[in-house]
C-alpha cells in the first residue's frame, strides 16, 4: 500500500513537471514580444527593452522557467505584472470560493447520483425514464446557460436567492449557504447526468453477478446485498468517472463564477487572460493542476479501498 | 431503447439495412437530424437571409422590443437581433466544425498510427493525453487566450487539439483489436499495403463510433466556445451566440427577453446533437446484440431453452421459438414405481413441486415459456438428480425453488411447496428463515459465485450472523470449522484471502461450505462440478456425498452427466424442453429406460462419447 502510494506521488510529481513546462514555454515564448503587448503598439523600442527587462523577460529561457520553478517549489508564484500582487497571495484568496462550489457540486452529484441510479436500476419504469430525460438534459446544456436559467427563475422571477456575490462561510454560514445554492445545482448537473447514467450501468451490471444469487441463496436480504455487495463493486467504475467529471467542474466553476460574480479563480484568470498577466495566469494553471494531481491521487486510493485487486497488485 | 422493432426470423435483412436507414425509423433522431439540417441551411444562407448588418447598430433602437422593423427586437448597441442571431449561427456552427474536424484528423490519424506501428508513438501520445487530461479544458482555452488573442477560430483550433485524445483512443483501441486478426495477416500475405489496409479494415471498423463521437464533440465544442464569449473573451466584432448572451445578460433586468433566443439556439443544438449520437449508439448495440443473438439461435438449432433465456436476459423479445418448442414432444412423463431402495426413502415430501411453469419477457404478449408445467416431490434425505442436456430448462427449475430468477423470470403458475410452506409467490417473507437457512444453493462456477470485493470469511460469516443470529466471534469459529471439514487444508489463510487468490476446486469447497452452514433440510446443488478439472471433480462430489451422508440433508443434483447421476443419487428426473420426460429411482431408469430421449441420453455414454458433445454441439452452456 505504501508503495502504491509513492508510485502515484511521484507520477503526480512528473505530471506537474511536464504541465509546468510546456505552459510556461507557451506563455513565456514570446519574451519580447510580450512586453510589446502589454505597452502597446506605439511604445518605442527602447521601452519596450527597458519593460522586457524590468519583467526578466530578456534572461534566457531555460533560466526564467528554472527561477520561476524555484519560487514555485517555495510557494512563491511570483507576482501579477498589473497589481504587484503575490500570485499566490491571489489564488489561495480565492481558492475557497472556487472549491467550495466544486466540492459542493461533487457531493451533491454523488447524493443525488448514486440515489438516482440505484433506483432507476432496480426500479426500472417511469424512475427510469426521468432519469434518461435528465441524463440528456444535464449532458447537453452548457451549465453557464443552466445557470443563466435558474437565475431567471429563482433569483429574478422568483426572488428565492439573491442573483450574485459572495458570503464567506466565516462571516454567515446562512449566507454562505444561499450565495452557493444556486451555483452548485447549476454546477453539478452534467455530473448528475453523467454519473447517474454510470451507476445505473454499474449496479445493473453488478446485479446480474452469479454472486449476487449466491448471497441472495444465503438468506441475505436486498437492502443488504444492494449497500454493501453490489454497491461496493459497482463504486469502482463509477468513482472513475467521478474523477473526471471532477475536472470538467473545476473548468465549469470558472464560468459558472462569472454567473454570479463569485469573486474565485474563474474571476481572477478571465480578468488576468484578458490583461494579459502571464504571471496570475501561469499561478492559476498550475494550481489547477495540482488539484486534479491531489483529487486523481484521493480517487486511485479510495479505489483501492474498494478494490482489492488494485490493493494487492 | 426502444421497444421490439426486429424480429429475429429475418436477421439477413436487418443486419444489411443500414445505420442512416435505422435513423429514420426513429422519431427522435429524425426530429434531431431535420433540426440540424435547418440548422445547417440557416449557417450558410444566414447572411443572405438578414435584414440588417448584424454588427450595425442605431442609437435610436437599443434595446428596442420586438416590432414589425425588429422581429426579435434589437439589443443594447441598437444591433437587430434577429440579424445577429442568423450572422452568428454562421460562426458558431464553422467554430464547432474547426475544433470537430481538428479533433478528428489528429485523433484518427495518431490513433492510427499508434495503434498499427506502436513503438514511441504509442507513448508519446499516451503522455499527451496525461497532460491534457491534467487541466479542464476551459483553463487550457484562457492561457491560449492570453498568448493568441480573442480569436474564435486560433480558440477552436487549440480546443480541437485538447479534445483530439477522444478520437485518438477510439481508433486506437479499435486498431490495436483488429491488428492481429487472421484476416488483417491475410491481408498482408496477399500483397496489400499498409495504407490499403488501415483504409479498408481498420476504418470501416470505427467509422460508426467515429460519427457519434464528432456528434458529441461538435456540442461540447459549441458549448465551450459558447461559455467563452459568453465570458466576454471572444471577438466583440464577431457576432456569435455567446456574445449575444453576454449582452443580454448584462441587461437581464432591462430586457430578459434577449437570452431566450441565443439561450434556445444553443440549447437546442446542443440537445440535438446528443440525442443523434443516443440514437446511433442504441442502433450500434442493437445490431451487435442481434447479431449475437443469431448465432446462438443457429447453433443450438433445435430451439432449446438455452438461446431463449440467453437472449432474453440481453435484450428484446421474440416470441417465434415458442412455438418451435411446443411442437416438441408431448408424450407424457414415464413415472417408475419405487424399488426397493427408493422405498426406504419413505414417502414423506420435503419439497413438492406441482404445474410448475416459468416464463420470461414483459407481460403476457411477448413472454417465452422456459419450464411447462412440471411436477416433482423430493423426499427427506434423498439424492435426486435432475438430468438433462444444456438449455432443458434444469436451471430455470432450480433458481425457482430458490426464488432467484434472473431479470424478466417468473413463475406463471404452479405451486412450490417446502415443508408446509408455499414459495411460488417468490416474496421476501415466504423465503424467511427458509432460503439461506433450510434450503441452500451450491452453484455451478466457483468463481464468479464469490464476491471479489471481500474476504472469503466474511462472506462465510455474514450471512451466518443474519440467518443463525450468531456473533461474530461464534460465527467465525463455525466458519473455521467448517473450512477445515470440507477439506481446505490451511482454514485461517483462506479465511483471510480473497476469491481470486484460492482455486477453483478451493473456492468450489469454500461455497459448499458455506451452503452447508445452516444445517440445511435440502441443498440445490446446480452442475457444482462441471466447472472444475476432472481429479477434483471426484473429491468435490465424494465430500457432497459425506456431508449428505453426515447431515441426513435431502439433495437436487442437477447435471448433464449420467456417471455422477449412477453414482450419487437415489432417484433420477429426466428433462427435456421444459419438460420432465422420465422419472424413478436411478436403477431402474438407468436399467430400463422408457422414453427415447432418455435413452439417447444413455446411449450417449454407452457410446463413449461425450454426453454433452453428442446432444448438443458446440454451445456454451448457460443454464
């Protein structure tokens, strides 16, 4: 088990190696060019050298990407070429706002998935159906536009939430809870979609399993040859789609914020895109991806857990 | 998902009827296809069709309501929206087929060549997937941003590159199945060059999934390249769906009337999209399965029970091999009387079945009978064995006394009495404190019939704690015990291990084990040596006959095979199509044998060939 975990740490390890180097040969490339870009077409080329120069963009490449790494590896993500900022000052601000919808999302996705899909295996009929019609509805419409709905409907028309901002859960967990509502159910619906169609899948699959007769032969009731035998062994498949549904939510907070105006990393990255603040953007890339290095390493463990050929091999 | 649309008798013709055909019987994907067909007209008449300049507005009309000028009214630049609306479905459905078709080159032709040649490609583009896999999409598209501008096409390129992995392991996985096929080795033997036969082959393979999967990508495309204008990162001089949206929500109070129809533009594309790629794929795997289908039907070639509860439990229904099996023999059932060994057995009734019948499929229209209507008493203590060939409907009789028919089963009519008590109505309360308790079921896989996410002493010790009530110290001391007496040679290691590490003569005693566990009245025993090799087979059913022996427990022996019949039972049942054709105590039946097909049942081993092989062929056998 021990080993296990080390080799998947040290595979997250080089992911992020790699992630970091090509986005920061993507984003730092250009090295003139990019103080050209922030000054504008009319500065002179004796300014755009001095701006080159103050940014250290004039240094070598391979120098540039080794200091940021260094300061990476310390926690120092430099600093907004606009703000002054500490990059990393400005994502861990906003870190909770943007993870506390994803993780939201992800719980409710796995309540109301696993409930939905159990059901509608082992019910079949209209549950059934209901569950086909969301599962469409939840894959094809763009969550920015579910979002965009149920502003309409329950902040506007209704007046049940407010439309945007943001309550810290420190200041008001009541107010926490009525500015994240919205946004969570919006957030996780493709996931519903998505992971209840998996579930489904699974504990039929599970079901039909010469075992599941076996047990059931032994006197074991459903409810506890459904709970603990047959969702057990369905979790595995449906925890792997969980893993990467987890990472389309995290892209789909970034547009989801701009719903609502949460201030989380969506805010930060499309203002620092727009601006062109390589730096912020840069802080937010590999952020991001350290993230799904540390959900994908929860994710292979908890398989394990389930699985004990995982376990063992 | 939609119901009975093939019957079977005809499969020649279904099999050629080609996928777009199969499209257009279904509603929903005919509705989505001449959604998308307008769609694709109004992209590239759009321009033409507009009243105004999309990108020209007036100062007078901002925000302007609907009216005769503005059908759609005009949004808060004074810009027609219903212009804008035709302008920017022209760019929104090119950006979705750039990224679609960047996607699908990429993907195809590394997927291609990494799953033909292998070798460095193969982990080059393995790592990209990692990578790009490491990121959501949209925080790939905003640094792309940053570098390359507010362009949609630049955005749509890089965002076909992102999602080219879909494409990619597609083909890849197809390639790397059809690659060392017999007829791809022929291909090349007779002179073909590579390029020849990834055309031929290996495209024709993937060319369906390739086209649900461009459906599902074009949506995903739409809806990203959406959410990013929509964010107010596009081109504020391209008119797209996106921007559209990001102006009417800027205004949502002023005029909420804006979003509905960009919001519907997308939505609707969106959805169609998906439902098209739903309806491919319901046709793709209703054409394997028929397939599939097929080919057991032809095999088994005298209708037996086999391809029916076999094609039932996949899918759809066919209610044609029905009417094959009632033809069938309607002679009626030989009973011998009792010998003088049988009668020792008394004639008291521990299980008595009466009309029993089985059927499958939804409702009564469409249902196949498996079991027609048979009669049975077993007697307290006695061996019985339940002989027949695959598919003779052995199985079905069993898993009915056990309550425990797969999905679709059910007994139509007739009684199952045990001990007093009536099990035919299958509820959870008739079965309490029998099934688990005084019935017990030795399955026929060993391996499969275990739960491989848990120890094997706990799927000992579980259901002893919820039949026999016993605590966990108790019942894990039992379990120990009887590990031990039904010979596993260390109790304490395989009480610790997990199905997959024993074998499968070890996991074969593990489950008679566990069925003997409650001290049943009467153990169903389903072939519990078919699947193990020969040199266990007889140790299995020699520690059968002791704990029979030991317990003074009744058995149902069901098998194929005469030898274990002569050799273990007291009283013998013949069955064939559903049917009991013969019955008595096993000297008698084996001395002088009535009905012909018992008599070819024996005759096959008198032959020295192999019972099954004579009757049956080469079918797999699922009973």
């Amino acid at each position: 088990m021990g080993f296990f975990i080390v080799k998947r740490l040290l595979g997250g390890v080089v992911l992020l190696l790699a992630v970091s180097l090509v986005a920061f040969t993507m984003l730092y490339i250009g090295g003139g060019d990019i103080a050209r870009r922030l000054l504008g077409e009319n500065a002179t080329a004796e300014v755009v050298a001095q701006k080159a120069a103050e940014l250290g963009l004039d240094r070598p490449f391979v120098l540039q990407y080794v200091d940021w790494l260094g300061g990476a590896v310390t926690g120092d993500l430099g600093r907004s070429w606009f703000t002054s900022q500490s990059v990393f000052v400005d994502v861990s601000n906003r870190l909770p706002v943007t993870l506390s919808i994803v993780i939201g999302a992800v719980l409710l996705a796995a309540i109301v998935s696993i409930t939905l899909g159990v059901l509608a295996a082992l019910r079949g009929g209209w549950l059934d159906g209901v569950v086909q019609v969301i599962s469409v509805i939840g894959f094809s419409i763009p969550n920015f536009l579910i979002a965009l709905g149920l502003v309409v409907v329950f902040a506007i028309n209704l007046g049940w939430f407010k439309a945007t901002g943001y309550v810290p859960i420190g200041t008001s967990f009541e107010g926490w809870i009525a500015s994240v509502t919205l946004p969570i159910i919006a957030l996780s619906l493709a996931t519903i979609a998505t992971v209840t169609q998996q579930v489904r899948g699974s504990v039929i699959d599970a079901m039909s399993r010469d075992y599941v007769r076996t047990l059931q032969t032994r006197g074991l009731g459903t409810g506890i040859v459904v709970f603990q035998h047959v969702l057990r062994n369905a979790g595995g498949p449906a925890l792997a789609v969980l893993a990467v549904q987890f990472i389309g939510l995290l892209g789909g907070a970034i547009v989801i914020e701009q719903v609502f105006a949460l201030p989380g990393i969506g805010q930060l990255t499309v203002q620092a895109t727009t601006l062109g603040d390589v730096p912020v953007v840069m802080g937010v890339v590999i952020t991001t991806a350290i993230i799904v290095v540390l959900v994908n390493l929860a994710i292979d463990l908890a398989q394990a857990a389930l699985n004990p050929k995982v376990r063992l091999s | 998902m939609t119901a009975v649309d093939v019957p079977p008798t005809v499969p020649v013709a279904v099999a050629k009827v080609s996928i777009f055909r199969r499209l257009l019987r279904k509603p929903v994907a005919v509705a989505a296809m001449v959604f998308l067909l307008v769609l694709a007209v109004v992209a590239i008449l759009g321009p033409l069709l507009a009243p105004y300049d999309p990108n020209g507005g007036a100062i007078q009309d901002i925000l302007a309501p609907p009216s005769a000028d503005h059908p759609l009214g005009a949004d808060s630049s004074g810009r027609d929206v219903l212009s804008r609306l035709l302008a920017a479905t022209q760019v929104s459905i090119a950006a979705a087929l750039l990224a679609t078709v960047t996607a699908l080159t990429i993907g195809v032709i590394a997927g291609l060549l990494a799953g033909y040649y292998r070798g460095w490609l193969d982990s080059v583009t393995s790592w990209f997937t990692s990578l790009v896999m490491a990121l959501p999409g949209i925080v790939v598209l905003l640094a792309a941003r940053t570098i390359l501008g507010p362009s949609v096409w630049l955005a749509m390129l890089v965002f076909g590159i992102i999602l080219s992995p879909a494409y990619f392991r597609l083909v890849y996985a197809a390639v790397s199945g059809v690659r060392n096929e017999l007829y791809i080795d022929a291909a090349r033997v007779s002179g073909l060059s590579d390029s020849r036969i990834i055309g031929r082959h290996i495209l024709s393979v993937v060319r369906a999934p390739i086209i649900i999967q461009s459906a599902i990508i074009a949506g995903i495309a739409i809806a990203i390249q959406s959410g990013l204008e929509f964010l107010g990162l596009g081109d504020l001089a391209v008119p797209t769906w996106g921007a559209m949206l990001n102006d009417a929500f800027a205004n949502i109070y002023q005029a909420p009337m804006l979003m509905l129809w960009p919001a519907l533009a997308i939505s609707l594309t969106c959805i169609a999209l998906t439902l098209l790629a739903n309806s491919m794929r319901d046709i793709l795997e209703r054409t394997v399965a028929v397939r599939r289908r097929r080919r057991r039907v032809v095999t088994t070639g005298t209708g037996s029970i086999a391809a029916v509860t076999t094609s039932f439990s996949m899918s759809g229904a066919d209610a044609n091999l029905l009417d094959e099996v009632e033809e069938l023999s309607e002679q009626p059932e030989v009973i011998h009387p009792d010998d003088e060994a049988s009668a020792r057995l008394g004639d008291g009734s521990l299980l008595r079945i009466q009309g029993l019948r089985v059927a499958y499929g939804q409702g009564r229209a469409s249902s196949v009978e498996v079991v027609h209507g048979v009669s049975l008493d077993i007697r307290p203590g006695e061996i019985h064995g339940l002989v027949g060939e695959s598919g003779s409907g052995k199985t079905q009789t069993a898993f009915a006394v056990l309550g425990v028919l797969p999905r679709g089963g059910e007994i139509t009519a007739g009684s199952i009495v045990f001990d007093g008590t009536e099990l035919a109505d299958g509820s959870p309360q008739a079965y309490r404190g029998i099934r688990g308790t005084r019935i017990a079921y030795i399955p026929q896989e060993p391996m499969s019939n275990l739960d491989p996410s848990f120890r094997i002493g706990f799927q000992l010790v579980q259901p002893l704690r919820k039949t026999l009530g016993l605590s966990k110290k108790a019942a894990t001391q039992k379990a120990l015990e009887l590990l031990a007496r039904v010979g596993i040679p260390d109790p304490e290691r395989t009480f610790r291990a997990y199905p997959f590490e024993v074998s499968g003569g070890m996991a074969q005693r593990v489950l008679i084990a566990g069925a003997v566990s409650t001290e049943p009245d009467l153990i169903i025993a389903d072939e519990p040596t078919t699947a193990l090799d020969v040199t266990v087979q007889a140790e299995v059913l020699d520690l059968i006959r002791d704990l029979q022996r030991e317990r003074g427990m009744a058995v149902l022996l069901v098998t194929h095979n005469f030898g274990v019949v002569a050799d273990l039972c007291d009283r013998v049942t013949v069955m064939q199509h559903g049917r009991f054709v013969e019955t008595g105590p096993v000297r008698s039946i084996l001395r002088s044998p009535e009905h012909p097909y018992t008599r070819s049942l024996l005759g096959a081993i008198l032959d020295g060939g192999p019972a099954r092989g004579a009757l049956v062929g080469s079918e797999g056998n699922p009973s």
